[in-house]
C-alpha cells in the first residue's frame, strides 16, 4: 500500500498503528466517518486507504480485536 507523499509503502507497522488509532477513535464514542477522517488528518492518508486498513485489520484481528 503506498500512502499520499510520494508514493512510498506504508509498512504493515504503520498500518496497524492507524488501525489501532481508529478503533481507539470509535471505541471512544466517535463515530466511524468522523473517526475515518480524522486518520486522513493525523496520519496524512487517503479515506481509500483507511478503509482498505480497515478492512485488512479486522479480517487479521489485529489488535486491539485478536
């Protein structure tokens, strides 16, 4: 997955880091576009790539989920 600054990789690292931001974010009583947008804000992604996090984290569980 490339992220919007050039096209360099988003590691599975830092994937998760965002997964685990946007659980945190709807865990906390916002709801999920809000939460979605706010990944786009503070890790400077796109809403396609935050959904497709999404996706990846909860068919993997990742944690917080597994």
């Amino acid at each position: 997955m490339t992220d919007d600054t050039g096209g360099q990789q988003l590691t599975e690292t830092r994937r998760k880091e965002i997964f685990l931001a946007l659980v945190d974010a709807q865990d906390h009583n916002m709801d999920v576009a809000r939460s979605r947008r706010l990944m786009v804000e503070r890790f400077g992604v796109s809403d396609s790539q935050v959904r497709q996090i999404e996706r990846e984290g909860m068919e993997n569980q990742w944690p917080p989920l597994g």
